[in-house]
C-alpha cells in the first residue's frame, strides 16, 4: 500500500470515527443561543426599567434587543436542524416541538423543546401584537424570562461536552448576567410580596443550577443516567464497531 493510499485510510478512520460537522455544529449553535438569549433577556429588562443614555437612547436599546432577539431565532432553528440531521442519534422530528416522547436523553431533550416552543409563541404573538391586546401580549412576552432557565437546563443536561471549564464559565457568566439583571430591576419596584417572590425566585434559579450541574453534568456516569439504557447500549455498539484511531498516547479513540 502507499503512503497516499494510508494516508487516505487513515483521514477516513478519523472522519468515521470523530464527531461530525453536524454535531460540531449543533454544539455551536447551541451554545451561541444560549448566550443571545442571554443578552436579549438582559436588554428587555433594561427596557422594562426604561434603561437610557445619551450614549444608548431607549430605541438605539429596543432596536437591538428586537434585533439580537431574531438572532437568537435564526441559531435556535439552526440548532435544531443540525440535530434532526446529525447520524449520530436519531431525533424522531416531533420530539422537537413536543415535550416528552423523544427516546434520547428523553427529560432534557423534552426541555429543550419547550424551550423551542416558547420561542415559536414569542414570534406568533409578536407578529400579531397589533391584533391582539396588549395585557395578552405582554402575558405571553413575559415567557421569554421562563425560557432562558428552561435552555440553560437543556444545555448542562443533553450537552456532551457540558464538563469543559470554559463552557461550566460561560454558563455561570450567563446566571450572573441575568440574576443581576433581574435585581437590579426588582430592587426598583415597590416593597411588597410579589416582589419578594420574584426576589426568591431570581436567586432560587440559579440556586438550583448549580445544585442540578454538581448532581448532574458534573457527576460520574452522567451521560449514562441521562439515557435509556437502550439508548446506551446502542451508543455502545456503535463506539464498539467504530475504526480505532491511536492517540500519541497509545489510547483509542472511538466515535463520541
């Protein structure tokens, strides 16, 4: 055999055995999500607070807050496209928009399709803002704060990579991003107990992040708790039957 025709072997095993484009992609996209609903959570409470500057007037903020907003669609639908095609597991489609009948890692999947869901009642409304009353607009606008925690979730509980140290501190800038946020604007508000509730329940999230990634993504075996055992065994089949790559280490490598 030649050197070009082991070298093409050996490129073939690597794509074979690797992750593909595709989840390389919905890793990114994900994640990039994640951060611009971050700052458009961030922006709309700055506009709720009717946040301006000479620098930053209130429409400069609303322009990119609608803006960033359309961003965080285009990387959402993006992300789920990749997922559908990804080879490595099978999504059945409906699992996108319904809750709770995918068999792969069934609960954080199922959130991140209420998450999706959400987002779609966000743009339905908001293309019909003029058609509809302004106390059911704002009603179902408020669901983009439940939407934030709802992928934050989704992210530390489906994710495969969810242990690295860069990804635990963006995750943990984004808490603090919009818990501090979320302060700030109660502290303006009159005293009173539905103040109090929203306070308990700004610091209750992130509260229950942390405790949720240090029994959960950060613990042992997760990825096999958070998954069938069918679905394990599958997974483990393919990695079983998948060309072993050496490291400069001597250890294999397998699909992921």
């Amino acid at each position: 055999m030649s050197a070009a025709d082991r070298l093409t072997g050996h490129l073939t095993a690597v794509a074979q055995a690797g992750p593909s484009p595709l989840w390389y992609a919905t890793r990114a996209t994900g994640v990039v999500a994640l951060i611009l609903l971050t700052v458009t959570v961030a922006l709309g409470v700055a506009s709720a607070s009717r946040l301006s500057s000479p620098h930053w007037p209130r429409v400069v903020t609303a322009g990119l807050h609608r803006n960033i907003s359309l961003l965080v669609v285009l990387f959402v639908v993006v992300h789920v496209v990749t997922t559908l095609l990804d080879p490595f597991v099978s999504i059945n489609p409906a699992s996108i928009v319904v809750p709770f009948i995918s068999s792969y890692r069934p609960l954080w999947v199922s959130l991140g399709a209420i998450a999706f869901d959400l987002i779609l009642a966000l743009i339905v409304t908001s293309l019909l803002r003029s058609r509809m009353p302004v106390g059911a607009w704002r009603a179902v606008h408020w669901l983009a704060y439940a939407c934030w925690p709802i992928a934050l979730w989704h992210g530390l509980g489906t994710g495969t990579d969810s242990k690295l140290p860069w990804l635990l501190l963006l995750d943990a800038a984004c808490v603090l991003l919009v818990a501090g946020a979320l302060i700030w604007r109660l502290l303006q508000l009159t005293p009173g107990p539905g103040r109090t509730a929203a306070m308990a329940g700004t610091v209750l999230v992130p509260v229950a992040t942390v405790v949720f990634a240090l029994v959960g993504p950060l613990a042992p075996h997760w990825s096999e708790r958070a998954s069938p055992p069918d679905r394990v065994a599958s997974a483990a089949a393919r990695a079983s039957s998948a060309p072993l790559i050496q490291q400069a280490d001597g250890h294999p490598v397998v699909s992921k």
